[in-house]
C-alpha cells in the first residue's frame, strides 16, 4: 500500500463497552475490504486483531490493536481499543491518535458504563463522534429505544444515518438515509445489492422519511444563510446540500451520525465504509495536537518531520514497538529525529504497518497516517519525535493507578528478573507504576485493578519464566508515646577480660507532627562527650524498631540528662545498648499507641449512588467532609476522610456499589490514633509472627 495523502487517510478509534462487538466491527470491514480471506472472531479465538494468548483467554480486547482497511483510494485506520475499565489508558492514548471516535454500542443493552465514560474523554478531546448500533439482530434488539438511550444519555446531536430493515431475528438490511436506498449483504457474498427506498413497504418508507428530516435539520446548522432559509419555511435540504454539508457538520460536532447494523453477517459494514470515506474528517482538515506551550499545531506534509508516540509495545519475539503518529512531513528508514523528552537522537530502521500482529514494512509515511516502528528503545508512549527535538505535544493526562498489590519473586534469585519485567512494563503502560516502599520493603504494583494484575502476573511468566505471588500491602502505621516518661538504661556486661558497661538516663516526650528530637543535657561529665552519639544511635534503633507491633516511632523528643561510665569498659556498643534498654523502659510508661495512615478521597458517582456511598464510608470508620455538584449533570462529588487500611482496595468496592460508574482520587494525609481494636489486632499478629520466628 503506497503511502495516502492526509484527504485520503481516516483514522478512527473504536471504543465504547466490552461486549459490544468493536474487534467483529473492525474484523468484519477488513474481510469486505478483501485485507483477510476470512472473518475473524474474538470468540473461538481465530480473531485477526485479538491475537494475543490474554485476550484468546478472557475473550475480549486487552491492548490497541490496529486494522488497515484499503477502501478504494483511502486507508481507513481503524483502532481497535479496549473497553475494560482496568485498560482504560491504553484506550485514552489511543484516541489521542485519531480525528473521530466510533462508539459500538449493543442494540439490546445500549450505551453502558464505559461507553459513558469514553464519550465524555472524547468530548473533552474535541473529537469528532459517530456511534454504531450493533447486534440488531439479536433476540431483544430494538433500534428505537437505543436511539432513545442514546439521546438521553448524550443529547439530541444524534442523528441516524442508516435504520434497520426489521430487528431481531426479522433483520434482514439496512436504509441508507443519506441516498435513500435499501442495502443489503448478501450471506456468502462480497458485496452489497442495493435498491430504491421506494421497493420498501410504506412502514419503512415513512420512517425512512422522519429520520431524513432529522437529520437535514442537524445538518442545516452548518450553513448559515441555508439555515435562515430553512426556518423561514423552505422545502428540505436536497440532495446536494445535504451530501455537501454532512463532512462539515461531522467536523463541527453538529451531528453525531449513527449508523445500525450487525457485524457477525455485516449488514451495514460495506456502507459505513462508504461514509467514512465520504464524510468523516480526514487528519489534515480535523487532526490538531495541543504543545506543551499551549500552541495548537495541525497536520501538515509540508513541514519538517514529526511525530507522536502513542503506544509502546514491548514484543518478547521482535523487542520493543512503538506506534507514532505522524504529525508533519514523511517519514523513512534512516531518518534520524530526536526525542523532545531525552534529547536523543533515535533513528528509524524501519517503518511498518501493522495488520494484528503482522508487521509489513513500507518505504514511508506522511504526515496523518499511523504506523509502527520497531527498536526504538527509548522512547516512551507521550514521547514527540522531531529534527531538533523542541517539539513537545502534551501527552493526555491519564487516570491515576489508586489499586496497590504488592508482588514478590517465588524464588529470591529472580528477584533481579522481576524488576526488569516490572519496569518494561510500566514503561509500556503508563497506567502502572511501580514504586519501592522503603518503609515495608515492598515492592508495589499500583494498576487499575485486578484483571491488569492478573494479566501482568501471566505475561511474567510465559514472556520471563518468571514465578511470582501477591502479598497483602503492608500498611505504613507508626507508633507513638502520648506522654512524658523518664527511665534508666543500664547494660553491664563481664566475659573476663574487657568488658562493656554503659549506663544513661533518658526522658521522654511527646512531639506530635515534629518527628524526633534529641537533646544532651549531660553536666559534668557523667557520660563523656564522645559517647553521647552512641545514645542517639541507640534510640534511634530502637525508634526504628518500634515497641507495640513493630512500626517504626515517630514525634519524640528523647533527652539524656544523666548517666555513668567505667574508664575502660565503656565504649559505643555499651551506650547503644543501655540506650535501647532506656528507651524501651521509658516507651512503658510513656503511653504508648499505634499511628494509622489517614487518606483523602473525591468520590465521584451518580447522584442515585450517593447515599449508597456515605453510608459505606460510615462503615470503614471515615467521615463526610462535604459535597459539591459535579462537572456533569446528576454528578455529585463526595469529599471525605477514611483510615488507609480500609480504603486500600476502594477500586473494587466503589465499582461494585456504582455499577462500574464512580471514580475516584485519593491521596494519603497525617495520621491519627488507631482505635483500640485494630491496635490489639496489629499487636497479636506481631507476637504472633514473633512467636514463628518471623
């Protein structure tokens, strides 16, 4: 395939809720386009695009896979994203890479909860929207009440572009609005019959007629002096006008075209292609990209090389892939350009396209198209690729990974292994970060939730051979005093030549929020000066150690006040261990409690799920800070404080309690007094694991 022009490109991210048939959509254009000699499917496994052994497993997609469909003289990039909230990421930055979301959507379930949440993401984007109605020849299926869901749900811009010709098991082709005829994919055929609108019975006829007048009303919009002639009473837009507008309406978001159909026997397949290609925005007159500096740059073929990095993929067969976009000028192999992030220069060994996992090399790409390139090992999704390297695209602001596990190697000796397939990872999914918890000693994952760790867990092990186990999150508690004390630490020791004494007076107070305060009081010489470092130490060691359960001490000023030393068996090891003998003499007078990890959260939800929410968090001991209305209509934003152990695991509950809807941001704040109960709880688990030699 020779390299498009942008006119003759359209790149279009398929998005919207598992389920409802985006890879069949994408599998079915590709066998009418003639690109594969069969029609894939997700569910026994033979799909082109699902290829990887995840998704064959779990049946649905987990990361951006791309089709290239040749359609007469353009090549429709078609993004096959996933609809899986755990996967959401991979989904955002897909669709910064394409000028119009195609929402699928079920005809018997409707929009759904992350078709939801993608419209607005790409609402934000500024994308240009259409919406597929699938399935409609499922048991249950009914247009009508889709279309009412759908502009219930995202407003009256919506307008039907095709309508079906029966439902349910009666489906048998679609009306193209736009022309006015029936269309029809013949079962074993290659390509649509078509006939007049006229040849239908008059039921489809007037339906065929009510949506058509929708849709020029919308369409109308575009054109300024056409629409003043069209509320002063003129007849319907005519053919021409309406063939002429529709591109330009699309682009200005003032009709949403919806299209119906079913890809499993693609019924309305051949047609939509036809629309892309006629009507949807191509890169060069829709594509803009925000800078860094806030400049908006647009696609341009006659500027100098550039091009943005959406998707990194790291392929245990031929290394790392990364897929651009390319904003301006071409691209070739050998072309050197440099990373605005590293300032390195990477060079292009190759430049493919990728059909699923089949990689074809080509000789360029211009700007608007969407190709991979292989090797470039650092460059990361968000990176820009241009001459000098000052060109700097504003990578999307992606949602916060807020699920902790914490993950251990099986075996200590691939310990080394784990990191290095941890840090690829994040590296090639920006929605996982991976931190080192120096407090615990733990290893953490942070995702999206469970089928992301769980997906993470099975490629460790086929792609590094790697065996490894989750553990609970250790949550950070401290411990404290809540009142003064004062104690003697005395350690004297004989092994019949030199032995050790140290002997030191220590009190004790409480500081709350000012960490640890060491003050010598020391007169006359009682503990010489070269020792009293040794007390610190030893207080500082046993802070380290904790007294109820373990944790570390915080928030105490220690002061050494008095003390005695023998001329010859005193020395530093003395003093630290009479000062740790001291100090925990002193912790048992002194009050003292454990310190929990407090967290504030938004808790963002529909309004019918907000009494739901504050009496959960009632239950997990936390407390309503306020309310606010959210951005969208029937939002409410919850604000509130809760105990970090109990809301540790909050992705999982909140989506079960919203339906998948509420989301939510949390970050950790101060620490309180834990109450009585979890205080015994941690202090019997910490005898306990002292008990077993742990």
């Amino acid at each position: 395939m020779a390299a498009p022009a942008p006119e003759h490109v359209r790149n279009i991210v398929l998005v919207g809720q598992d389920g409802a048939g985006k890879t069949s959509l994408a599998e079915a254009m590709l066998f009418v386009s003639g690109k594969t000699p069969r029609m894939g499917t997700t569910h026994d496994g033979k799909s082109y695009l699902d290829y990887d052994p995840e998704e064959i497993k779990r049946k649905f997609t987990i990361s951006t896979s791309i089709a290239p469909i040749p359609y007469k003289d353009y090549k429709i990039n078609m993004l096959d994203t996933s609809g899986h909230p755990d996967f959401i990421g991979d989904t955002l930055a897909t669709m910064q890479a394409a000028e119009m979301a195609l929402f699928v959507v079920d005809a018997a379930d409707g929009p759904g909860v992350m078709t939801t949440k993608l419209w607005r993401e790409a609402e934000d984007m500024r994308l240009s929207r259409a919406v597929y109605i699938n399935h409609i020849d499922r048991e249950g299926a009914d247009f009508d009440t889709a279309m009412a869901l759908l502009h219930a749900r995202f407003g009256g811009r919506l307008g039907a572009v095709t309508i079906p010709i029966g439902q349910g098991p009666d489906f048998a082709g679609v009306i193209d609005i736009i022309r006015m005829k029936a269309r029809y994919f013949e079962p074993g055929g290659t390509a649509e019959r078509v006939e007049d609108v006229d040849s239908l019975p008059a039921k489809y006829q007037e339906e065929a007629r009510i949506a058509r007048d929708k849709l020029c009303d919308l369409v109308a919009e575009a054109d300024d002096e056409l629409m003043m002639k069209y509320l002063d009473g003129a007849e319907q837009l005519t053919q021409e006008e309406l063939e002429s507008l529709l591109d330009k309406a699309i682009a200005q978001e003032l009709v949403i075209p919806v299209f119906v159909g079913s890809t499993i026997i693609m019924q309305g397949v051949q047609g939509l292609m036809e629309d892309i290609c006629t009507y949807f925005p191509h890169p060069r007159s829709h594509g803009r990209f925000q800078m860094a500096d806030d400049v908006t740059v647009r696609i341009d073929e006659t500027k100098p090389p550039c091009a943005f990095a959406f998707k990194t993929v790291s392929d245990p067969f031929v290394g790392r892939l990364t897929f651009l976009k390319v904003i301006s000028g071409y691209l070739e192999p050998g072309l050197e350009l440099v990373c605005g992030r590293t300032g390195k220069k990477e060079r292009l060994g190759k430049i493919q396209v990728m059909m699923g996992k089949e990689a074809m090399d080509v000789k360029s790409a211009k700007a608007g198209d969407i190709v991979v390139v292989p090797k470039l090992n650092d460059v990361r999704a968000g990176d820009t690729l241009s001459c000098e390297g000052t060109i700097a695209i504003e990578p999307l602001p992606l949602p916060e990974p807020l699920y902790p596990v914490a993950i251990e190697a099986v075996s200590k000796k691939e310990e080394d292994k784990l990191g290095t397939f941890l840090a690829r990872a994040a590296e090639a999914d920006p929605t996982i970060r991976i931190t080192r918890d120096e407090d615990t000693h733990q290893t953490i994952i942070h995702a999206m939730g469970e089928a992301q760790v769980d997906m993470l867990l099975n490629r460790l092990k086929e792609q590094s051979g790697v065996e490894a186990k989750l553990v609970p999150v250790r949550i950070p508690y401290r411990e404290t005093i809540t009142k003064g004390a004062e104690a003697q630490g005395r350690h004297k020791k004989q092994t019949g030549g030199a032995g050790q004494f140290g002997d030191c007076w220590l009190r004790l107070a409480p500081i709350p929020g000012e960490g640890y305060e060491f003050v010598d009081e020391i007169k006359g010489g009682a503990i010489p000066n070269g020792l009293i470092p040794a007390v610190d130490k030893g207080v500082r060691e046993a802070m380290e150690e904790g007294f109820l359960a373990g944790y570390p001490m915080v928030d105490i000023k220690c002061t050494v006040f008095d003390g005695s030393y023998h001329s010859v068996d005193s020395n530093e090891m003395a003093f630290k261990t009479a000062a740790r003998i001291g100090f925990r003499a002193c912790c048992e007078q002194a009050g003292p409690i454990i310190l929990e990890p407090w967290a504030t959260m938004e808790v963002t939800v529909g309004e019918e799920y907000a009494g739901t929410i504050m009496g959960d968090i009632s239950t997990r001991r936390g407390r309503i800070v306020g309310t606010d209305a959210g951005f969208a209509a029937g939002e409410t934003i919850i604000k509130m404080r809760a105990p970090y152990a109990e809301v540790i695991n909050y992705t999982k509950d909140l989506r079960s309690m919203t339906r998948g809807s509420g989301s939510y941001s949390l970050a950790l704040e101060g620490y309180e007094a834990a109450p009585a109960d979890v205080t015994r709880k941690l202090v019997a688990e910490y005898e306990a694991a002292r008990a077993a030699g742990n």
